[in-house]
C-alpha cells in the first residue's frame, strides 16, 4: 500500500531542484529522529538508577514510562491539530523547545531528590518529543514518492536506533557506573544526582542549538488540497480519519508494538542481573543494553531495501513471528542464550513502527495529520504495558512476565496479514 500523495508547493519548477530539496529536508529531519531515539532509550538507563535511589518496586519504576509516554496519549490530538495550523517546520521547531525546557528541569528535580519532580520533568520533555513526533513522521512519509515511504521513514528509523544504540552506553558510562553494587536504603542517599544533571542540561543545549539550525532551513511545503464540496464522496460517507479501518487497527498495532519493545527494553538491565541469565551489575547490563538498539539499527538500514522489494505488510508479519520465536527462547533458556535472544528481539522490531505506521496512515490524505495524531497517541503502550508488565514481574518474576510481549506481538502479526488490508470503497482523499 502507498502512502498519500498530497499537494506539494515547491520554489523550484524543475525536478533536480525538487528532488535535491527532499534531500537536504530528509537528512534534516533524520536528526530528529537520532535525537529522539537517544532521549527515548535514556529512560531504560533511569529506570534502574532512580529504581536504586528511590528504592522502587518494577511497577512504582515504571511510572517514568507512565508519564514518558503518557504524555503520547494526552498530547498527540493537540499536537495533530497545532501541526495542521502552523505546519510541519514551525511544529518541530516548538516541539524542539517544549522538549529542551523539560531536559532542564532535570537539574532541580535532582537536587530536591524528588521523584516526582523526575516524572513531571519527563512529561514535559515527552510533551515537546510527542509534537516533534506527530510532525515528522507524516512530513517524512510524504516527503517523496509514495510507493517508497515505508524505506524511507525506515531510514529515518534507523537513526533513531543509532541513537537507541548510543544511549545505553553513554548512559551506563554517566550514569549507572555511580550506582553502588548493592542498593540499599542507607547508600541510596549518597547516590551522585549529578550523573542524571549533567547529560540532561547538555541534551536540552542539543535540542536548542538543532531547532536553532533547523530553523535556517529552508524545507519544502507540503500541502494537502483545502476540503472542497465533492470531498464527501471520496471519503467513507464524509466521516472521519478514524472511520479507516486499517488506521484504526494501525493505532492498536502501534500500541502493542511500543508496548512490547519499551516492556522488554525497559527491563533488560534486571534481566540480565538475574542469576540464571548473566548476575550482571547495572553498570555491565546498561552496557549490553545497546545491543538491543544496534539490532534495531542493522534491521532499519536493511529494511530500506527490503521494504521496496517485499510487501511490507507480509514483512511486519514475518518479524513479529520471529520476535514471538525470540521471546520464547529466552524464557525457556538461561546464561547467554536468554540474553542474546532477548536482545535479538530489537532487529525483529527494528521495521515494525515505520511499516504500522506507513500502512496505516495510505489514503487518508488530508487527513494525514489527523491520522498522524491518533497513531502518535497509541505510543501511550510504551506507559500502559510496562506497567502492566512490571505488576506481572513484581509478583511472577521477570520470565513470567515476557508472555505479555508475545500477545502484543502476535497480534501485529495478525495487523500485517489482515488488519492492513484497506475496506472496499476507501479511496484516497486529495
């Protein structure tokens, strides 16, 4: 399935000049994506270091991805609408801001000790990460020819997993290694809060200086035709983005797709401390961590080409099939097997977000943006699953708790066989 062909207004009559417009604006956008991918995968770095000084069970340490991601769900139909009023660039540039204002308030939420300050400090910086997310994700489907949208975001996709793949081990190094080897109640309150201080403060210095040259930039303007009196016969009886089908079961696919890889990634670093996995410290598990991101990245890159040579919805099945295999094997297993299958699992989930997402948003058109907003709020299974997967943990341990994984990989399987497939009489809306 194609994504939508929109409108596009360009400065420049020729195709050369279009086409060398849609390269500066990609690769633009693509540190984004590396960014966001870096910030993102921190969380699982946080997760075991504020777990050691608050002193958390896994459910009460997932509430940082409670409030990361429930921050998807709250923000994303607002961020849908203000991108569809101020458009795509000035839409990442504020997301940027928003995103740089909530890495600063990691400073004082760490000299007070207060946990909740830490989750409050998350939200905002998932707030501004949520609206550059519902902008460029769509700017990137449709920057470019339809049929290769779903290796053209798996590109951008790819250097998210680089970033993914950094984090854990710029994280680890800054910040776990602090850590003591057994936390406890009297020596969490030596724990050095500067770890956490000093990256963040240089992330939001990163996050102003790239809006600030982004915003020099000169991107193309993507437009979608103004609704006109003959719209309603080219939608499904003049509804809404949500009456498509294949959008609706794209939204649960993202759902359980973020759900499943946040879960696992979320809890890999106890995973491996386990003594019938590795007994890995934290600081040894943050570092294996990065693999889990660099798995993503290999499969991203190679799904550039994949994508244009397989039918990706055939190919979004294949690899749920192969995560459900992965998982299995490293409940069934202990010592390096359980760990490296674990870690497999991030090249199974490397194409599984770009390819949802291109599927689910082909022919709505102008109702992209509205489409975007309702994908970008599923990405709330990143707060819902793992928390659901750490109630599991805390009272059936972590192996039991990996069955949550496999249902929500199964049914993207199930999206990529049949949930995809576009209702007879939905057609694309100019």
């Amino acid at each position: 399935m194609a994504a939508p062909a929109p409108t596009i207004t360009r400065t420049s009559s020729t195709a050369a000049a279009s086409t060398q417009r849609y390269t500066s604006a990609l690769a633009a956008v693509t540190t984004l994506f590396f960014l966001w991918g870096f910030i993102t995968c921190l969380n699982d770095i946080l997760i075991p270091y504020l777990k050691a000084i608050f002193q958390l069970s896994f459910a009460q340490a997932n509430l940082i991805n409670l409030c990361f991601f429930g921050a998807y769900f709250l923000m994303s139909i607002p961020a849908g609408k203000l991108v569809a009023r101020l458009g795509y660039k000035k839409g990442m540039l504020l997301g940027f801001v928003v995103a740089a204002v909530g890495a600063f308030l990691f400073y004082p939420a760490a000299a007070q000790r207060a946990y909740g300050l830490f989750l409050g400090a998350l939200f905002v910086l998932a707030s501004g990460i949520t609206l550059l997310q519902v902008a460029a994700n769509p700017y990137v489907a449709i920057l470019g020819p339809p049929e290769s949208a779903s290796s053209r975001l798996s590109l951008t996709q790819a250097f998210n997993s680089l970033g993914v793949t950094l984090a854990p081990v710029i994280g680890s190094y800054l910040i776990l290694k602090h850590l003591p080897t057994q936390a406890t109640p009297v020596n969490a309150a030596s724990i050095d809060v500067s770890a956490v201080q000093i990256p963040y403060l240089v992330i939001g210095l990163l996050l102003l200086a790239i809006s600030f040259l982004l915003s020099k930039i000169k991107l193309p303007v993507i437009e979608h035709a103004t609704a006109s009196a003959g719209d309603a016969e080219n939608t499904i009886d003049g509804k809404r983005a949500w009456n498509y089908t294949h959008l609706v079961f794209g939204v649960i696919g993202i759902f359980a797709y973020v759900g499943a890889e946040v879960a696992i990634g979320s809890h890999l670093v106890n995973y491996f401390a386990l003594p019938d996995v590795m007994g890995f410290t934290e600081e040894q598990g943050g570092q294996k961590l990065a693999f889990y991101g660099f798995f993503a990245m290999i499969g991203r890159f190679a799904g550039v080409y994949i994508l244009n040579k397989f039918s990706p919805a055939k190919v979004l099945a294949f690899t749920a099939v192969g995560a459900v295999a992965l998982v299995l094997i490293s409940i069934n297993t202990t010592g390096a097997i359980a760990m490296w299958s674990l870690l497999a699992v991030g090249l199974m989930n490397s194409i599984m977000y770009p390819t949802i997402f291109t599927l689910a948003v082909a022919g709505l058109g102008r109702h992209t943006e509205e489409g975007s907003g309702l994908l970008c709020t599923a990405i709330v299974g990143g707060a819902l699953v793992p928390m659901l997967f750490g109630a599991i943990a805390d009272q059936g341990g972590l192996r039991l708790a990996l069955l949550l994984p496999i249902v929500c990989y199964a049914y993207i399987m199930w999206y990529g066989l049949r949930g995809s497939r576009r209702a007879s009489g939905e057609t694309v809306v100019a």
